[in-house]
C-alpha cells in the first residue's frame, strides 16, 4: 500500500435525518484526480467537508497514510497534508490580495511576499495585489482564494466548485495547473459541473460509485 494513499470506507452522511449518501468507498493514489458528481443537493460539498475535517460522518472511515484522520493521530497529519477551498472564496472584503493570501497562509504554513506577489501574478491579478477585495470582481475574489493552489504547500487539494465565476481563460488556466499538479504526484477530489476537458484520466465519484 502507498504511503500516501487515501481510503474512503463505507463513509455515510446524514443532515436533517435525511441521508445524503452511504457505503461511500474509493480509494486515492498520489496523482489522482477525482470529481465528486452529482445533482444539486446530493452530497458533494458535504463529502468534501467531511474529508477536510469539518463535519462529521454518520458512518464509516478516511485513512490516509494508513492512520484514520476523522479520529485521532492520523487528523493532524492529513491536516498539514491537505489545502481545501470552500465553494465560497473567503476572503476578507477589507483586506487586500496580498494580506488575504498572508492571511490565510500564517493559519498553516506563512511563505515569502515575494512567493505571494508571484502566486497573484500567476492567478492573472497583478496590479491588484493592494486593492482591499470588495472592490474586486467576483471571479477576481475567487483568483484570490485560488491563489493558494501557486504556492508552495499541500500534496492534496480538496477543491469545492472552484471554476465559479472565473471566465473561460480562467478556466483553461485552472485546469492546466490541476493537471500538471497530479502529474507532479498531487491528488485533487474536486467538485464542479464543468467537463474538466482538459483534464486527462480524471476519475469521477457519482453517490458512491467509482468509474
Ligand atoms: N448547513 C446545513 N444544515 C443542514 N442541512 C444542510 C446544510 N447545508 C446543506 N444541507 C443539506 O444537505 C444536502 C446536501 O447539501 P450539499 O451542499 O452537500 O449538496 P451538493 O451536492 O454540494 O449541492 P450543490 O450541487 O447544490 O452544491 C442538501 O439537501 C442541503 O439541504
């Protein structure tokens, strides 16, 4: 078994008594890419916030480096390991780019200004870095959050519908980039309604079936 393998096993989610999904099982190597699908409703972003650590499950368990991360030791690890990105940008509308990015990069690992100023370069938004993010476009508020995925960092990316807002040459760009992250060893489970065309191999999770 990898090291670095993640294992979803018979994961099972309720809200309000009703159940979203069950027996959820699939299992992730590094490079992989996985988009959760399914109708609105069904239970992808709550996957994806029961794999980051932010709710609970009803049933089942994630291991990943062969250590449960839903309880004990493994939680801590899978945590330095793992970068998520809500479907909402969170940004705070009264600071800056720049402060955003140091912001939210001091909560897990702080990295140079010149590593941010280049991150924001990457993400189409330089000029903008000093600008406070109210006065930023909806698809440039999202070029903030996304921003993160250009630093240094995380060997997982659990993405949630990161394609809103952007336009179609942000879209080409994001895609490119999670491509040539997994090629570089990195796994992406993601949500999006978009085709990912230009993603290659990408695996998809519809209500617990795997293809
Ligand atoms: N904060 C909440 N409290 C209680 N129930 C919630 C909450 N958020 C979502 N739900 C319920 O959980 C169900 C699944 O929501 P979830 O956001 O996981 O679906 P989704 O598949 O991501 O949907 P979409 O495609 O619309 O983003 C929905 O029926 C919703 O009503």
């Amino acid at each position: 078994m990898s090291k670095q393998q993640i294992d979803v096993i018979e994961l099972a989610c309720e809200r309000d008594e009703r159940e979203l999904f069950s027996a959820v099982s699939f299992c992730l190597q590094p490079g992989d890419v996985l988009q959760v699908a399914g109708p609105n409703g069904a239970g992808k972003t709550s996957l994806l916030r029961i794999m980051a650590g932010l709710m609970p499950a009803t049933a089942g368990d994630i291991s990943f480096a062969e250590k449960s991360i839903l309880s004990g030791s493994g939680r801590e690890y899978w945590r330095r390991n793992l970068l998520y990105i809500g479907h909402a940008p969170a940004v705070k509308s009264a600071l800056t780019a720049e402060e955003n990015l140091s912001w939210l990069c001091a909560l897990t690992r702080p990295v140079s200004s010149e590593a941010i100023w280049q991150a924001l370069d990457q993400v189409g938004l330089r000029g903008f870095e000093d600008v406070p993010c109210r006065q930023l476009s909806a698809g440039q508020q999202r070029r903030v959050a996304l921003a993160r995925l250009y630093l240094p960092g995380a060997p997982i990316w659990i993405l949630d519908e990161p394609f809103t807002a952007l336009d179609q040459a942000g879209v080409l760009t994001l895609e490119q980039h999670i491509m040539s992250f997994a090629a570089s060893g990195g796994t992406v489970v993601l949500t999006t309604h978009h085709s990912l065309a230009h993603v290659a191999g990408v695996r998809r999770l519809e209500l617990g079936r795997v293809n």
